[in-house]
C-alpha cells in the first residue's frame, strides 16, 4: 500500500500501516506521496519508504501496488483518487469522500475496485457497543465539542466532522434517509444544527 498525503491524517495512516506490518494482515506499507518536499523526505526517512511528489511519479514506480490510502486535502480527492482507481487499486478515502457530491458519485460508480470512506467512527467501541442493543431508534443527538484546529479549512464543518455523525445515525437507523433539514446558527461560536428524519 501507499499513503497519498503525508499531513496531519496522512501521518495517522502511515503509522497504522507500518503497525499492521508487524500483524497478521499481510500489508506492506511501500511507498508516500506528497506534493510538499519536507513533509515527504520526513516520511520517507521515518518509514524507509521511497517518496514521490505526484501520484503520476509514484505509479511509474511499478511498486506492485494493490491499494492506496487517500489524505490529500478534500477539494483533491476526486483527482488523486481517479488517478489511483485507473491504476486499479483499492482506495481507502479519508472522509469527506469528495468535495462535492458529482464527484463522489463519479468515484463510487467504479465497480472494479473497493472505494472505502475513512469513516472511522463507526468503529469506534462505544458505537459498536451500543449497535447490537438499538432496536427501533427515533430520535438522535449528536454534540462535537473540540478546539478550532485549522487542519480542514477547505471544506465546512459538516463535511469534515459532522459525516461521522451522520455516518453513525445511518449504521444505527438502518433504512434510507426520509428528510434532512440543516439550520446555522447566527455564529460559529454559537455552533450549528442538522436534523435528519428517518423512514423507520
């Protein structure tokens, strides 16, 4: 596997490849690919991995490549992940899984090859602790409450956080999405507010 990003999320996906390495997963993390020299000659010295400035360079590479981890800023994902799935990988896609839904839908209409969101929190052990006990659920709260980080700026808060809570409303609710409303608060200090109803 290769990692397409080598920043804040990026790092995150280096890390977790070079530990499966040493399991029982049969992944070899090979290669990482950043368009920023430092960020790329830091994680190329820190894994032993080679790094490319493009992903062009790297499937030059004939690295024997299977998959790739995508976490580029959002507004490329479509373009590094077209790229990847025309070499015929598998892609793990940090969320949000594009910028826009024309590009999302472009990208899961790939049938060759697995196109995996990053939505993470789904498995997170608290969620997966509380699944196995909904039955019928009606009614869901979610808060987020974090420090402003400015990794993310490129796409709003909805995309780059609140799609793990709606991810998680969608496994629990098991059944399409009825209505969704969203209203903004007068300010981001005052914080934001989505409902969904469910056809339940």
């Amino acid at each position: 596997m290769a990692v397409a990003g080598a920043g804040a999320f990026g790092r995150n996906h280096l890390r977790v490849l070079r530990e499966l390495e040493t399991g029982r997963a049969g992944v070899a993390l090979v290669a990482v690919v950043d368009p920023d020299p430092a960020r790329a000659d830091e994680a190329a010295k820190q894994y032993g991995i080679p790094a490319f400035a493009s992903v062009g360079a790297l499937l030059k590479a004939d690295l024997k490549l299977d998959a790739a981890c995508v976490a580029v800023p959002t507004v490329k994902h479509y373009e590094v992940a077209s790229e990847l799935l025309d070499a015929g990988l598998d892609l793990l896609i940090e969320k949000p899984l594009a910028a826009t839904l024309d590009e999302a839908d472009a990208l899961i209409q790939n049938q060759k090859n697995i196109v995996q969101p990053g939505h993470l929190e789904r498995f997170n052990p608290a969620v997966m602790a509380v699944e196995p006990n909904l039955t019928r659920p009606m009614f869901f709260e979610a808060h987020r409450l974090s420090v402003f980080t400015p990794r993310a700026l490129d796409v709003d808060v909805v995309l780059d956080l609140m799609i793990h809570d709606l991810d998680i409303v969608l496994t629990f609710a098991k059944s399409p999405v009825r209505e969704a409303r969203g209203r903004a608060a007068d300010s981001l200090a005052q914080g934001g507010h989505c409902e969904c109803a469910r056809g339940i």
